[in-house]
C-alpha cells in the first residue's frame, strides 16, 4: 500500500495559529481536487501534524479528537476518506511539564510516519510526504518517502541541508498532486 502523508497546518487546510475550533477549520484552495486525484492513483491519506499548543497549554489533547472528526468530515463531503490522523503534542520548551521534551514523533523527526507505515502496511517507498516547511520535506526524507514542499510563504527559516531537499516543489496542493500523478513509481 501507498500513502500520502499530509502537513494539516498551511497544506491540507488553511493555516489559523492554534486552531482546535472544528467551525474554523476549513479545507485549502484545491485540496478536494488533489486529494480525489491522488485518491483515484491509489494513495490513501494521512495527516501528520505538529500540535505545539498542547505542548504550551493553549489546548487539551483532548481537543484532537474535534479536529480529527473535523477533517474526516471535510474528506467525506469531498468523497474521500482520511486513512488515519497522526500528531504530536510535544515540544521540548512548552510548560506543560508531561508534553515538554524531545521525542521522535516530532517532525522533522519520522516518527509518526514509521508509525503510520507499521500500522497500516504503507510502503514509504513508494509513497509521498506533502508540507509546506522544510520540517516536512526532512521527515518525509528521513521515514524514506518522496517529498514535495508547498512553496507558498509558510517556511521562514530556510536552514538547508541534504535531508531537507524536496524531491519536487509546488504552489499549492492541486498542483503537488498533478507533480505526484505525473512522477511515476519509484524504480
């Protein structure tokens, strides 16, 4: 099986700072499109986000399980369905004492990806990561995926190196969708 794993914040929807308010959270520009698209090529579709605000206090863990119901709601009025939704709650200088440390499910760490792929047979190989900072790209690079970076203003720190180079880059999901339609398999 193959997937595409999905940044939440900025590439799957719109991108609101600690948002946990399912009414707000909102689908971005074209992501119905790509999404069945890359559906119809047989990829299924997982969320991995980072969910700092846990980490600092400013939402319950608890709040992601509203998101979670959120985004398969969205996916389901688009007629598509979300294969799972993986986050991490933690951030080595947040204040909640239990959440505040470094882990591997943080990205760039792969984490959530290899634990993704265990859990549901995912060939990362042959499979994509789609994010709009190169925090993605280096996860995506690291779990052993190919990777396509959302070139549209999100990333701000641009500290390159070899495991933050995107196999492709794109404006927008439509357009990393067509890019992952249009790349073939991996030989």
């Amino acid at each position: 099986m193959k997937a595409v794993f999905l940044d939440k914040d900025g590439t799957l929807v719109d991108d609101l700072p600690f948002n946990v308010e399912p009414r707000r959270i909102s689908l971005c520009s074209g992501a119905g499109p790509a999404l069945r698209l890359l559906s119809r090529l047989d990829y299924r579709l997982f969320v991995i986000s980072n969910q700092a605000g846990i980490a600092f206090g400013r939402f319950d863990e608890s709040s992601m399980h509203a998101v979670g119901d959120r985004l398969r709601d969205l996916l389901f009025r688009e007629r598509l369905s979300l294969d799972g939704f993986y986050y991490c709650p933690h951030h080595p200088g947040g204040s909640v004492t239990a959440y505040a440390h470094d882990c591997h499910c943080r990205k760039p760490e792969p984490g959530l990806l290899l634990q993704a792929a265990h859990e549901h047979g995912i060939d990362l190989h042959s499979s994509w990561m789609i994010g709009d900072i190169l925090h993605d790209v280096e996860a995506g690079n690291r779990a052993g995926c190919r990777t396509v970076l959302l070139d549209n203003g999100n990333e701000t720190e641009w500290r390159l190196g070899p495991r933050r180079v995107p196999t492709r880059m794109a404006p927008d999901l439509y357009t990393a969708a067509v890019l992952i339609a249009s790349h073939g398999e991996p030989a």
